[in-house]
C-alpha cells in the first residue's frame, strides 16, 4: 500500500498476482525509476501461522516488482521465507534474506549482468529478519534468534513422518536471550557481529546504524534498543 503525499489516502499497489491473493506480504523498497520491489514470504500460510511456513519448510516465497506503469513481475520464486531487502549504495542491486534458508542474495539492477542474482552468504548460523544499508556497500542483518537443531533435521526426514517431527519442536517466543545484529560487505563477508545479553529485549527482527549508534527493534519489544558502536 502507499500513502498519497498532501492528501495522505492510502491507494492499494498490489493485492493478488494474477487471480490469486497475495497471502503474505513482508518487506518492500523503492527504486529509482519508480519501482516497488517486495518479497511475499509464503504463499501458503497467513502472517498468523507463520510458524507453520518455518516447520513445513517448502520454498513457497517469492520476490516481486512492480514497475511504474503498475505492471506485477515474480522476479524469483521457490524461496525459503524470503523476508528483508535493502538496496546497496548506488541502487545498482539488491540484496534480500531467506530467513528460512539461512542466505542472502544479491540480485543486479543495473549493467551487464542486470538481472543475475547471486548467494553472497550461506548457512548463516541464525534466523535473519530485516536489512539495512548504511555505508560503502556494507549493510546490517537484524538476527531473531540462532538456528534450531530439531527444525534443521527435520527438514531432511521423510514427508510422512514431518508432521510428527512437528510436534516434537519448539518454536515458541523465547523470554530471555540475546539481541544480535551482524554486518556485511557488498562481497558477504562478515565485517561486525554484534551480540547484547538482556532480558528485557531481543528477538531482533530489524536494525539500523544512524551516525555513532545501531537501532534495533523487536516484535515483541516496545521500544527500541540503542547500541553505541565502538
């Protein structure tokens, strides 16, 4: 959705692809040529079942454009929960996560290899959420918590014993641990790795450097958390 500029209505971009509804949108951004890029984590599940998307663990998301002329593109699909996305410096590419298989993509924008996409970091060692650009082509993961092992294994086991697996896991909000954001270059190595040990915020779903200071927000938080960068 978008909100008109003097008049603030709200005007519908996209609501369903083709005939079918879009089910669960999560992250979108704006390019300079007056497209929307956004990522559907599944097309399988409502935001209120989303647990249910992470246990089936199927690539059923998908990343999308919408061009100027309101024309609706699936620019990748079989995606595991694509989630957060943020353009490098230039806009010349993008890079998104899939939160569920534990990557991030860069994906050109511009030049000769418009349109090619790229895993610049795999098997990360948690679950990632939101990104944010801040500097020289570097970017911020917000981390929501480290991988789970009973969910890992059981993606490997047969289909008809999946469900049972299911009912072995614990996927429940944690109550205490640790907020955790972790930095990259344009190239996906790591360049910080910033953990805080508290029992009053984690779960970290987004992050954002401004000047000297990392901002972190948390859906079952309310506020935000300040971190002074060294």
């Amino acid at each position: 959705m978008r909100r008109g500029g003097s008049t603030g209505e709200i005007e519908t971009l996209v609501s369903a692809f083709g005939d079918i509804p879009l089910r669960f949108c999560s992250n979108v951004i704006a390019t300079q040529d007056g497209s929307y890029w956004f990522t559907e984590s599944t097309s399988r599940f409502d935001l209120e079942h989303y647990l249910g998307a992470m246990m089936e663990h199927r690539p059923s998301g998908r990343l999308f454009r919408r061009t100027a002329d309101g024309k609706v593109d699936v620019i990748s699909d079989n995606l595991y929960f694509p989630n957060g996305l943020t353009l490098v410096d230039d806009g010349s590419a993008l890079v998104f996560v899939e939160t569920d298989g534990y990557r991030l993509t860069r994906l050109e924008l511009t030049g000769p290899q418009a349109g090619q996409s790229t895993v610049i970091v795999d098997n990360l060692p948690g679950f990632a959420d939101n990104l944010s650009s801040f500097k020289d082509g570097q970017f911020w993961v917000a981390m929501v918590s480290p991988r789970n092992a009973s969910l890992d294994r059981a993606g490997t086991i047969p289909k008809a014993l999946r469900r049972l697996a299911w009912s072995k896991i614990d996927l429940s909000a944690p109550t205490e641990g640790t907020t955790w954001a972790m930095a990259f270059d344009a190239a996906g190595t790591v360049v910080a790795d910033i953990q805080v040990q508290r029992n009053d915020f984690f779960g970290a779903t987004g992050v954002a450097e401004i000047e000297d200071r990392l901002y972190l927000s948390a859906v079952d938080g309310d506020g935000l958390l300040e971190v002074t960068l060294s």
